[in-house]
C-alpha cells in the first residue's frame, strides 16, 4: 500500500486549503527501520489530527494556519509495539513552518 | 467464502446470515456521507416548502457543557414519550436483530455513483472529512422507498444531465414520506487472529466544552477478543497511543460481519476504512477479518420532520437508553423535533451520536455533543455549505439554495460533480 493517508484539518472538496502549518516526519523502530502503517496524532487540545504512515514510513499533514507548535502534544503508536517517543524539529528563526516529528516506537 | 453477517447470541454457535456476493461487493464506501447524508427533514410537500421555509423561526439557543464537567447528555426516552413515537425504537430493534433486512436496501454508491465514483479516484480527501481525518467506516442505505422519492424528486442528478447544463436548477426535494428510510451504519475493524482494541464512550467522563470529543479522546478502551485461545494484553495500540484495556468483550457482544476478499477489495476503496483499519490493527483489512457495528442512524420519513433515531454500542456508563434486543449492548436516543421537548435546563432538544458527532468541533453553536440532527440537515440545500456547524434550534438553508428535503447527499453529489467537471477541464482528472 504506498498510498499516504493525509489528515487535513478541512474538508479538501468543501474549502480551499490555501495556507497551513505543515507537519512531516516519520515512524522508525528502535533498529532504525522505518514502519508503514503506524498511526500519529497531533493534539491541539481541542481537536486531533491524525495520520498513518506510508510504505515508507513518513507521514505529512496541514494543520490550520493559525496552530502553534507548542501546544500541540503528539504521540504515535503501531500494533505490535508497546511504546513509543517522539522529538519535534521545529523551522529556524521566525519561520512557523514546517515542522518536522521523528516518532520511534519499540 | 461466502460473505457473512449476522451476530451469534451468547452461548451459541455464530447465527450467520449468507448474504450474496453481490451485495457484498457493494458493501459500501462511504466517507462522505458523514455528517451529511442519511436523512431528511420536513416541510410538507414541495410547494409549500418555500413558505414553511420562510415561515421557519430560527430558535438557536446554543448551551455549552461546563468544561471538564461530568455530564449526561442524550436525553434517551423522554424524547420518544414526549413525541410519541415509540415506533422508532422498534424500528432500531428490527435494525439490529435483522440486519439482513437493510442489508439489501440500496447504498449510496449505487443512488450516487458519480459522488463515489470521484472519492475513489481521490480517496485521500475524504480523508479529512471526519473530524480532521479520524475516520470511520461508514455506509448509508435507502430502503426502496425513499429510493423511488429520491428518483421522483430529481435527487438524483446523473453525470449526464450536468454535462449538459453544469449548473442544473435543482426543485426542492420533499422531505422523504411515510415508509422511507434511511440508515447510515457506523463500523469498526476487527482483526480475525488477535485482540482488537475498541474505545467506549461514557457520558460520565469529562469532556471538551468546545473542542472534539471524538473517539481518540475517550477515556475506556475495551479489546474485542474474536479468538477465546489468544491472550489479551494489558495495553494496547490504538490510534497512535498505547492505551490501557479495561475489558474484553467477544464478537458475541456485538452485530458484526466477517469480510470475505470481495468485501475487502470494496472496503479499500475507501480511503476511511483503509486508515481506520491501519490505525486499529496497523495493517489492512484482510479476508477473515470482522467489522462489528459501533453506531447507527435512522431517518424515517413522515412526510414532515420525521423521527430520527440513532443508537451506539456502550455500556451503562454511555448514555441513551438501553435497546431492549439483543444483544444487550446498543444505547439509543431519538428526536423528532430541534426544539421539543426542551432540555432540563430549557435549551432545545439535544440527539446526537457519540461516534457520529461527538469529533466535531464548537462552530459557534457549540460542538457535537450539543447537537440535533434535524438542526443540521435543515440546512441541507444545493449548492452545499459546511455541514459541519452543528447545533440545535429550527434552522434553514441559506438563501437561494435549493433545499434537498433534510438530505445531505444530493447537496453533495452536485457540489462533487461540479468540482469534478472544473477538474476535468483543467485536466486534473482523466475524464472516463
């Protein structure tokens, strides 16, 4: 399945998403291989925002415009796995976006 | 291996119901239907529409839940007393103890093609249509009934008509008559050689006040345990977190089916159910593995308003009111009014489904948990505006829209058809 399952924060068909804050990154295991099919979630504490990793175990999603990086929590986890961490990589200087998430699960 | 589908009582062996290939490979697909489609509101026959329309007070008196608050908040059978309308709950029990009685009915695929058609070929924007991308696995049905008056209407615009006039005059569809109806069925993946884990929600448990409170948020988490020799673990995966397993419920407990290879080829057409499956089981669907039935809507036409029903599986901590068939495990509230019977503390009626609405977010009216489903589909009208602001109170469509009869759908299948045609011209998509 190399289709990447995207979590836009709007209906794409219902309004034009002109402008978001990017979100990317990727799901590796402990032995640094990267896991598909694993689900990550950003929580902007009044809604969530979800996506599950592709073939090659990166995720991309557009969050509103207006969303600040550090107040979103995130988490990410895959069956089989027990636990997992994550880091946030956010852009240098005054750029808002975007921002990178490297989740490792084990 | 024949598609199955049916539910096994306790104790015995699985009841299974033979339902033909056909029908499965039409099991649906459903994504969009979301908050929209499933139902119809009421305004008397056609002609009248405009004036009952005009006439319509718009009574919105939005009410927050305090936040963090313990709350309770479908009003459950006061609503069907207060209406009179305890059909509906037998209804809902016919639904559940015979699923094979709408199995049969028509889904939206086969009534809208051309609005299928457009999500296959771009599964990934449906994606975003339920809760910012938490998605369900969703099919909508029409039993012939409401069929024939969709027909009739002109609800069901085809490709070929916009291709002659892209901008069709759509008529005011009627509100659905006596004996149609309407279902949207809300399913969850279930893997055939492993626990599943399956979130429950409690009315009791805090909540946003504004925000979503989809099923990432509640706090129960139970594991559905298909296979009795394999142990359940403490924790679980789902939906991106590891979550604690408070109990193990069997297959038994619930409707379901088991998905034969054609109806995990249709089921990956829908980019919802591929997601959904990956982020319950981290994989996809394969042969052998159950969908068992979370929640359920109905709207039944009564040439006006109609009585809308919708029920969810829980347990006493979930709210509704308790469906008396078996098995054991669905809670249900219905309405058939916005406004009556007022709430306890006087604010218009409140009917929601904790799956189906509880993701969507305050639009300024509050968020789905103080919601009424007629109130949303009030606004339901051509050309389609955000469905998702949903709230309680008599509401109507915006001016110079044509109202679609309290249906979502065929708002949505021009809007999508017209996209699609934009699309076509800018050569975005291959014309077939």
């Amino acid at each position: 399945m190399a289709a990447q399952f995207y979590g836009n924060a709007i209906p794409a068909e219902l309004f034009d998403l002109q402008a978001g804050s990017v979100w990317f990154g990727s799901v590796r295991s402990s032995e640094g291989d990267f896991i598909s099919d694993a689900t990550v979630v950003l929580d902007t504490g009044f809604i969530e925002y979800v996506a599950v990793t592709d073939i090659g175990g990166r995720f991309r999603m557009v969050l509103p415009e207006n969303t600040v990086p550090s107040e979103v929590a995130f988490s990410c986890a895959k069956a089989g796995f027990s636990s997992a961490q994550g880091r946030l990589r956010r852009p240098s200087k005054s750029a808002s976006t975007s921002i990178e998430l490297s989740c490792i699960v084990r | 291996m024949n598609g199955l589908l049916g539910r096994r009582p306790r104790g015995l062996f699985c009841k299974r119901i033979a339902v033909p290939v056909a029908q499965q490979l039409r099991f649906p697909l459903l994504v969009l239907t979301l908050m929209t489609p499933a139902h119809s509101m009421g305004a008397g026959d056609p002609k009248k529409m405009p004036v009952v329309l005009a006439d319509a007070q718009i009574q919105l008196q939005p009410t927050h839940v305090g936040g963090g608050a313990s709350v309770s908040l479908n009003s459950g059978s006061p609503t069907l007393a207060a209406h009179g309308a305890p059909l509906l709950e037998a209804e809902l029990a016919v639904l559940i103890d015979r699923p094979e009685s709408w199995s049969v009915w028509p889904e939206r695929a086969d009534l809208f093609p051309a609005l299928s058609e457009l999500q296959r070929r771009n599964g990934e924007m449906a994606d975003g249509m339920f809760s910012a991308g938490v998605p369900l696995m969703l099919e909508t049905r029409f039993n012939p009934t409401a069929e024939a008056h969709l027909r009739e209407s002109g609800a069901l615009v085809s490709r070929s008509v916009l291709d002659r006039e892209p901008t069709p005059k759509l008529t005011p569809v009627p509100p659905l008559p006596a004996g149609a109806k309407v279902i949207m069925a809300a399913w969850w993946p279930v893997a055939h050689d492993a626990p599943s884990p399956l979130p429950v929600w409690s009315a009791h448990s805090p909540t946003r006040p504004s925000g979503s409170n989809g099923y990432l948020n509640w706090q129960q988490v139970i594991a559905i345990n298909p296979n009795l020799t394999v142990g359940v673990p403490r924790e679980m995966a789902l939906a991106g977190r590891f979550r604690a397993i408070s109990e193990v419920a069997e297959l038994a407990d619930f409707h379901y089916q088991q998905l034969d290879q054609p109806g995990v080829v249709h089921w990956n057409r829908d980019a919802s159910a591929q997601k959904l499956s990956r982020m319950v089981l981290g994989r996809g669907l394969v042969a052998g593995d159950y969908l068992v039935l979370v929640a359920l809507h109905l709207y039944a036409g009564s040439g006006g308003l109609g009585e809308w029903g919708t029920l969810w599986w829980g347990d006493a901590r979930s709210g509704g009111e308790l469906l008396p068939v078996q098995p054991k495990r669905y809670r249900y509230d219905s309405t058939a009014d916005p406004v009556l019977p007022l709430e306890s503390d006087g604010s218009p009626n409140r009917c929601f489904n904790p799956w189906l609405e509880g993701g969507l977010t305050d639009a300024g009216a509050g968020n789905g948990l103080d919601a009424n489903c007629i109130s949303c589909h009030q606004r339901a009208a051509h050309p389609a505006t955000n469905f998702l602001n949903v709230t309680r109170g008599h509401q109507r469509p915006l001016a110079e829209t044509t109202a679609t009869g309290l249906l979502w759908t065929p708002a949505l299948q021009l809007h999508r058809l017209n996209q699609q045609m934009q699309a076509n011209s800018l050569g975005v998509i291959p014309d077939r």
